[in-house]
C-alpha cells in the first residue's frame, strides 16, 4: 500500500487526482494502455473497487460516445460522486494537455527542420499499426461468438471501402445484435 | 520531402477559429462509438478539409509518442496551430464536454436498462462494429497515404507487438519509431 491515507474504503479526491495525473504522464501509447496498470492498482493494489465494477466502467465507457479515456470520469465518479468525478478527470487530462501544448509550440517552430519531418514521417506507421491493435483488442473484448467477428469484418470493410458515414456501420451492427446476439 | 507519402487530392478548407474547432470536435467526440480517433479524423480531414491526410497522420503520430490520450494530444496541437490558446481549450472542451455528459447519462441509464435483452443484444452488436470501424479507419488512413510497403510493415509489427504479444506501448514505439524514421530517411535519400 503506498501513498498517504489511501485505504481500503477508497480515496479522496485529492487523492484521486495524483493517482490519475501520476498515471497518465505514464500512459504512452494512450489511454487504453493505462488501463491494465489502471486496474492493476484500483482493484489489486488499493482495493478500491471490484474486479467486476472495474469491468463494468471499462465496458461502458467504450460502448458510450466519445475518448475512451473518459472511462477515469466514471470510475471517479464511482468512487468519490461528483468531486472524484471532476478530480479523476482532471488528474488524467490536465498534465498531458501541458505537455501536448508544449510539443505541439516546437514542432510548430520547429517545422521546417530535415530531421523533424522525419520523425513525423516515421511516426505514421507506428500511429496506424497501434489504431489497428486498438480495434483488435476491442473486437477480442467485444466478441460473444462468431456472429460478432463477422460484424467486426463487415464493418471494418465498410468503413475501408465506402465513403459513408462510419455511423450506418454502427446502427447495423446494433440492429444485427438485437437480432442475433 | 518524401513522395512515398503523397496526401492525394486535397485541397483544404478555410483555417477554423475557436468556435469551428469546438463544434468539429464536439460533433466528432459525440458520433464517436468506440473511441473518438476514428471520428475526428473523418471530421478534420475528409469533411471539414482543415488538414491533408498526411498532416493528421502526422499530428496522431506525435499524440502517440506524448503521454496522455493520443486523440486529446491531437486536440490541443491542431487547436493551438490554429487558433492559439483559446483553439486548444475549445478543441478539448468539444472533445471532453459533450461525450462526458453522455457518458454519465449512459451509465444511469444502464444501471436501469442493463438487463433487458433487446437493449443488451444491440450493445453488443455496436461494440462489434465499433471495433470493426476502428479497424476499418486504420485500413483507409494507410490506403489514402499510400504507405510503402516497408512503412506498412513496421505499422503492422505495431499491431502485432500492441495486440497480440501485449508488449508495453513504450517499448513498441522506442523500437519501431526510430525503424520508422530511418526507413523514412532512407527513402529520402534514394529519391
């Protein structure tokens, strides 16, 4: 047990924010790879919460709209209402939005640099390749069967291929769930 | 500099204020099922024209390598670049604010209508698709920038490293992103 006055029964929202801010400066690669050290710590280390409302956050906040990093909203909010909400948030986005507003003035100053335009160039395929593992591991989370995989490939394929919006993608799979799931 | 990456037909929009940033990302944050990633970059590049494909590939890029949320990384440089401070807070506020308020709603609702088997059967058909369109995104940004085929395979050893064999994302971009830049400077040097 580490940090000071953390127990079993859950921390408080100071707490919550440097548990979160520490985190995400350790989060390269994004949000979803905190999440295994994320549950490592709220459920094994600090005891804060169950394995299965720990899955539960995780599961809705990627079924929800929007960055899946808001998951630390709803955990917060879980752990300490309102306060933990707002605190557990602002832990996580705080710190990296001043590091992103630092990086994005030098490469803006930077721009014209041979060896900046390098690193760009040489970063895009890392980017790409870890989108693509993100949807992998989504698929593997979200599958109950082959009828699921099969609307991962349909709509992957849609997306790929056609111009229209991502979105009809969704609504049939949602409808093909309803039917088959 | 390197014509192995050639953004393809684009010619841009007018650049967004403050307001233009926080409406694209709002829209894109609220559509976005499954992560904001494969919205946003629909939004910016393919409907609102601000940025070539090339140009958000590289923004990604560097969101990926800071810690944090790569697409708020994204968020706060395309924000700032275009419109300074108040750009970046208004691109993050469209990004976080709206999907939160849902998010909230969702999980209230939930709690309420978790158990009904109509409910749960389409869930879990758009988190299917949601995984899929995730897939799909990475498949057409690698199509539209015609990457080389060296360049689409470090991409590849990234997903393979990421999602199969579960290695820790520092590892997979200190390795593969110096691979990335050298296949790239080599290139450059050839053409």
């Amino acid at each position: 047990m580490t940090g000071a006055g953390l127990t079993g029964q859950g921390p408080d929202a100071l707490g919550l924010f440097i548990f979160f801010a520490r985190l995400s400066l350790l989060a390269v690669g994004g949000a979803n790879a905190a999440v295994p050290e994320m549950h490592r710590r709220m459920v094994d280390g600090f005891g804060w919460m169950t394995d299965a409302d720990f899955a539960n956050a995780y599961a809705l906040a990627n079924a929800a709209p929007g960055p899946n990093v808001l998951v630390v909203a709803l955990l917060g909010w879980r752990l300490y209402g309102g306060p933990g909400l707002v605190s557990a948030t602002l832990g996580m986005l705080g710190p990296a939005w001043i590091v992103a507003w630092i990086a994005g003035g030098w490469t803006q100053r930077l721009a014209g640099r041979a060896w900046l335009k390098a690193a760009r160039a040489g970063l895009v395929p890392v980017a790409i390749g870890l989108t693509l593992a993100t949807g992998l591991i989504m698929s593997g989370a979200a599958a109950i069967g082959w009828t699921s995989y099969a609307v991962t490939i349909g709509a992957a394929l849609f997306v790929w291929l056609s111009r229209f919006s991502p979105g009809w993608a969704l609504l049939g799979g949602g409808l093909v769930g309803i039917l088959l799931l | 500099m390197n014509d192995a990456i050639s953004p393809g037909i684009d010619t841009l929009g007018p650049p967004p204020g403050p307001w233009g940033l926080f409406t694209a990302y709002a829209k894109a944050a609220s559509l976005g099922f499954g992560g904001a990633n494969a919205w946003c970059r629909r939004v910016i590049v393919e409907e609102r024209r601000w940025m070539t494909e090339r140009e958000y590939a590289e923004v990604m890029g560097i969101g990926q390598v800071l810690p944090g949320p790569n697409v708020g990384n994204a968020a706060v440089m395309i924000g700032r670049r275009f419109a300074g401070l108040p750009g970046s807070v208004a691109a993050c506020l469209g990004l976080y604010g709206p999907p939160l308020v849902m998010l909230m709603g969702f999980a209230l609702a939930w709690d309420q209508l978790g158990s009904i088997p109509t409910v749960a059967g389409f869930m879990h058909g758009v988190a299917a698709a949601a995984a899929g369109m995730v897939i799909g995104n990475a498949a057409r940004q690698a199509t539209r920038l015609r990457l080389p085929w060296d360049l689409i395979g470090i991409g590849l050893c990234a997903a393979a490293a990421a999602a199969w064999f579960q290695m820790p994302l520092l590892l997979i971009v200190a390795v593969l992103g110096p691979a990335g830049i050298a296949a790239v400077v080599v290139r450059g040097r050839r053409a």
